[in-house]
C-alpha cells in the first residue's frame, strides 16, 4: 500500500469549475506539500502545511492531522491551471515521500 | 528570486555510458536531495546530503550511484555505468532549516 494516496487520478472540468484533489497518507508526518508539475517536467511548491488551512489567490489547501488527509481546492479554474498537483509528506527523516499525482485538465 | 539550477536540461547517453548530472542549489541551503520520476509514475527518493555526506539514501542509490558537492556551490549527480532502466527525469532539490523544499526543473535522462 502506498503512503500517499491521491484521488482522483485524473480529473477534468470546465474553466470556471471549482476543483477538489484529495490526499490521504498514512504515516506520521512533520509537513505536508502541494506541488504542481506542469508538462515540461519542473515541480513548483505551492503550500506547506502542518495543521488548519492556507490560501494564495485561488488555490486553498487544508489538512486534518487526526484524519491524515489534505483536500487542494482551486476556485474559479482556469485552462492555465491544467497541470499535474502532487501531494508529498515529509515524515520522519527529511526526504519527501511523493503521492502519484492527480492530472488536472481544465477546458475553455 | 533564488533558485535551484540544474543542468543539462536533456542528456541522452549510450548505455555503459557514465554521467553527470549538475545543480546549483540555492545559495545559503544546507540539505541537498536528489529524486528521479520514471516516465509515467511518481516521483522517489534517491539521496538526501547534509554537511558533506550522505544522511540517506534509498534502495534505488547503489553502487553505481555517488554524488559530491566539490565546490560549495554545485551538487551533482554521478550515475557511472548507464542502464536503459536509468531513463528518467532527475530532480534536485535544497532546503534551509525548515521543510519546505524548493525543486529544480529537472534534467530528463535518457539512456539508449
């Protein structure tokens, strides 16, 4: 079983949609991160959180320790969104255990 | 902005070939990583270097692996015996005290 499942796997929707990915893990973590990776292959952080919840411009994310699990909302999507968002643990010692990645298309 | 650099953007290599890989991480960053993302799957740990060694390394890293910080200022990556099963994009990334990590854009292997 991984330590970092994300749903869906892939996901597709309507410029203008609000979008929700899901991480579940399943290890005791020190921080948990959003990363985007657009088609050319460069990962870009977004968020690192520990508890509650952090928001910049459109994109929210929010983590429940008690339940392991971290929801990325993006409102108002936009076809500049359309990009793979990974999430990554740190856990323990200080390397990034990654999720597989949720691919996101949005369309005009 | 500060970033992590990494060089060459695309390498293609003959297998059995050596190679290395270079990145420049940012400036006053003390830990040092090295991950790989095969084609189609997720990305994993390769090697973590604090202080001048190694502090872990995962399976994936053996013998035909190494990595040096030679300057203070590149960190590279050495793969010395290339295998078609090396083909991947290989990311570097660096942090200073705290967790967040900050990636290069990676350099795609490739093995033929």
């Amino acid at each position: 079983k991984n330590e970092v499942e994300q749903s869906p796997q892939n996901l597709t929707a309507q410029e203008g949609e609000f979008i929700t990915i899901n991480c579940s893990y399943s290890v005791g973590i020190s921080a948990l991160h959003w990363l985007q990776q657009h088609p050319g292959g460069g990962i870009v952080s977004l968020f690192m959180l520990s508890s509650g919840k952090k928001k910049h411009g459109r994109l929210i994310a929010t983590i429940n320790i008690q339940e392991k699990h971290s929801s990325l909302h993006i409102t108002a999507s936009h076809p500049r969104d359309s990009a793979v968002y990974i999430c990554a643990v740190s856990s323990g010692t200080d390397k990034l255990i990654f999720g597989t990645g949720t691919r996101l298309q949005v369309f005009p | 902005e500060p970033e992590v650099t990494q060089t060459p953007s695309h390498q293609v290599t003959q297998m059995g070939q050596e190679v290395i890989l270079r990145c420049v991480p940012i400036s006053n960053h003390l830990y040092f990583y090295w991950y790989r993302q095969i084609l189609g799957q997720k990305v994993e740990f390769l090697v973590s270097f604090y202080n001048n060694e190694i502090s872990e390394k995962s399976e994936i890293f053996d013998d035909q692996f190494s990595v040096e910080r030679p300057d203070g200022s590149n960190f590279t990556l050495k793969i010395r015996s290339t295998k078609l099963e090396d083909s991947a994009m290989y990311f570097c990334a660096s942090r200073k005290e705290g967790p967040e990590a900050f990636f290069g854009q990676g350099t795609r292997l490739t093995v033929v």
